[in-house]
C-alpha cells in the first residue's frame, strides 16, 4: 500500500493558493488480488474533484482530470492522473503515445475522458476521447461508435481521424472544434428565431443523412451539439456512442437511451411495456425540444418530478407567454416534432421542407 498526499504542506506546493489546503487530497494505491486500485480521497476545505465531479472519496483511473478546488474557478489546480504501469502498457501494445501527446481535459461522458492531443508530426490539434476497454459490453459499444463513425463523411458530423485499441484502453482521435458546445451557449443566453433555425437546420441535415445510412442518433442534446468556433453558428454533432444501425424496413429500435430533457415519450414507453420504436423519429422529437430550449431557455414540458413524464407522455407542450408574438411557423414546427404519436410526427425530410425555413 502507498499513499499520496497533496496540499500546501505537500514539498511546499501552492503556498501562494489559500484555496488549496495544507493537506488537501490523499491518494492511495493497494494491489487486491493482483489489480492495483487507486483510490482519492478529499480532506479539504474546498472540495476536490474527479472528471468535473465533486466527490468524497472515490476509485481514479488513468487519464482522468483531478482538481483541487472548484475546476471552473481561477484558482484551481489541475493535474491529468497519471497511473506509470498503465500508460506504459498502452504506448507498448498499440496506443498512440508515439504519435501525439495527450493533454489538456476537455470534458467527460459515462465512460470516457476527452482531451486536447498534439500530433507529433503534424503538430495539429486534435480531440482524443480514451474509453477504458474493461468489459466486453462497453468495448462493444464503442467499438459500434468507432464503426459508424468511420463509415459517415458530413460537414455537420464531427470526424473520426484515426483509432487505437490496446489492452486497456480505446483511442479515439477526432477533429478538436473551438467553440465550445451548445449547452454552454445555452445557459449563457437563448438564441435569435435566425440563429436557431441556423443550428437546428444543420442538426436535421445531419441526422437525414445518417438515416440515407441506416443509422440513428438516438441522443441528440446541447451537449452533444459542437460549434466550429465562437464567432459563428457552424455546428456538428459528435459522440455516437448511443447509436445504432437501423434495419432498413422498419427503422425500430429497442435499447432504451438518451437524456431525460430531450427523452421521446416511445422511449419512456419501452421502459413500461417493452415496445419497440420508430429510431429516426425519437432524433426529430430530441430535435424540437432542442429548437424550443434555444429560443427561450426552458424546456417545454412541466419540469416538476411528478408530473414530467406525464406531460411528456401526453405531449403537453407549455407555451409561456413569452410565445405570444414568436413566428407562427416556429411555433407549427415545433408542435409537428412533438407529437407523441410516432406515424403522425413529422419526418426529418419533411421538417427540412418546412415554411420555417424558407
């Protein structure tokens, strides 16, 4: 058992950062049966925190982001966790430590960490997401990620550039954007009646031609909308971990998935009874409730706990009176998307044929 601990007390690190505590995090490493498991531990004033999550005490991995204090404030301290024996093992069996150096975080999803990487040759930048490549199921799904990312070539469809797979990880080396993703633009401000038509018309024309290619989304959210860059509306949508290839007379689908503010009422319905569903129509109705939170900010269905499902199962569309004088056309749009029953919403074709957009 070895043991770590960090703080201004630690070989006098951070005796400028008030913020940071003398004795601010313990890491601990033990071998249980033969398997080294790391543990961090928080014994601050401040709070430490894993991957963006504030936490107690928990298991850390390879690659993962650990800050001292809050990772959003000034005077945090960041280090990108480090485990030798594992990076070791990836750049020895096929991982990409010879061709570029990992660095900066750039965010987090269920099993995955992104971040910044430097090709060596070229000295681009690129986004690296590493997914621990610890059971058959998760290896399955990425591996059905890296599959349909391969396979699409969109201008509004994030690239995959190159994959590695050692023993222990997935290295996935995509496109790096710069203007930071939607959810943050977001909850910044609500977007112009232009400015969401802009980005909603990009997302369906991406999602028509994943259909053209059998293939839905199936979590389509602010977070998984990417802008080019800040100056402008140029979008592409990323992480396809979700999707799936669709068969291609019936387009249904049975894995219950997506994220609870833009979830289809199907899905919430597969949860129930176990009826399949209409792929291509849960991205449409993801969509509306994107195109509804851009241009005010909340989303349309009742946010109380009791009565959210509810009323998106029913398809209770709230309009505040903040819609009184929105463009009739949005309005119709919107309601067409969010329509519960799945053979009367309207189809990402004919969403793109809609006068709003005209």
């Amino acid at each position: 058992m070895s043991k770590t601990l960090l703080g201004r007390n630690y070989q006098k690190c951070f005796s400028f950062n008030s913020y940071i505590s003398a004795n601010h995090l313990q890491i601990q490493r033990r071998i249980i049966d033969g398997i080294s498991i790391i543990t961090a531990r928080d014994v601050s004033s401040n709070g430490s925190y894993v991957n963006g999550d504030l936490f107690d005490e928990t298991q850390i991995h390879c690659y993962d982001e650990i800050s001292l204090f809050h990772p959003k404030k000034e005077n945090s301290i960041h280090y990108c966790f480090i485990e030798n024996e594992v990076e070791e093992d990836d750049k020895q069996n096929g991982g990409p430590q010879y061709d570029y150096e990992i660095g900066n975080y750039l965010g987090s999803g269920g099993f995955s960490i992104v971040r910044e990487a430097v090709s060596k040759e070229s000295n681009n930048l690129y986004a690296i997401k590493i997914i621990k490549n610890s059971s058959v199921k998760k290896t399955t799904m990425f591996q059905n990620e890296i599959n349909i990312m391969q396979s699409l070539e969109h201008p509004n469809i994030i690239k995959l550039e190159k994959v590695y797979i050692t023993n222990k990880h997935i290295f996935l080396i995509m496109e790096r954007l710069n203007g930071g993703d939607l959810y943050e633009r977001i909850i910044n401000n609500t977007f112009s009646q232009e400015h969401s038509k802009v980005v909603i018309y990009q997302i369906l024309s991406a999602l028509k031609y994943i259909k053209v290619h059998n293939i839905i989304h199936r979590d389509i959210k602010p977070e998984n909308i990417l802008f080019v860059n800040k100056l402008d509306y140029f979008i592409k949508i990323t992480d396809f971990g979700l999707s799936r290839r669709i068969d291609t007379t019936s387009h249904l689908a049975s894995t219950v998935c997506g994220s609870d503010l833009f979830i289809a009422p199907e899905i919430l319905k597969k949860l129930y009874n176990g009826t399949p569903y209409d792929g291509s129509k849960v991205d449409v109705w993801s969509s509306g409730v994107l195109l509804f939170v851009m241009i005010c900010g909340y989303p349309p269905f009742s946010r109380t706990n009791n009565q959210y499902i509810e009323s998106i199962l029913k398809g209770e569309i709230i309009f505040k009176e903040d819609w009184n004088n929105r463009d009739p056309l949005l309005i119709d749009l919107i309601k067409r998307m969010l329509v519960v029953d799945v053979n009367q919403r309207i189809s990402i074709e004919n969403c793109l044929l809609h006068p709003f957009f005209k």
